[in-house]
C-alpha cells in the first residue's frame, strides 16, 4: 500500500531527478522508492558504509558529501533555515 510523504530538496537536484526518472521510464516516487529500499534492506553502521554504484556516480556532480546528524539538533534547524534563505 503507498503512503504519501512530503520531502524537501535543492530545485537542481529534483530536476536532475526528474530527468533522470523520465529518461529510465520512472516516475519519480519510484526511483526514491528504490533508492530507500536498497539503502534500509541492509545494515550500514554509518553512511559512509554505503555503497554509491556507478549510475549515482554517472548523475552526480562532483563528490558526494554526508553529514552525520549533528548531536545539537538546534543548530542543525538553523542550519537548515539558512540555507533555505
């Protein structure tokens, strides 16, 4: 059964994955779908861990960045609000 959910991203990168979704005949909600299922079907103990396969590597620009959840969640939400600024 689906269930919606709403997700907030950088403009250029849902139109990188619009592109990418339409150009392998999926709809969006299902390239995330996958992408989440592959990620939570194993145990990673950290995203370092995870594997990036080559069709990330080939849409993406430049050098992936993962940012550990920060201990003070404040911070973390004015971060959050400033870079929406």
């Amino acid at each position: 059964m689906d269930a919606k959910i709403t997700l907030s991203f950088d403009k250029q990168i849902i139109e990188k994955a619009k592109r990418y979704a339409e150009n392998n005949n999926i709809s969006l909600s299902r390239l995330m779908e996958f992408i989440l299922d592959k990620i939570t079907t194993h145990q990673y103990e950290s995203l370092e861990d995870l594997p990036v396969s080559d069709w990330v590597n080939a849409v993406a620009e430049g050098e992936a960045e993962y940012i550990a959840k920060p201990k003070n969640y404040a911070k973390q939400k004015q971060e959050y609000r400033n870079r929406k600024k």
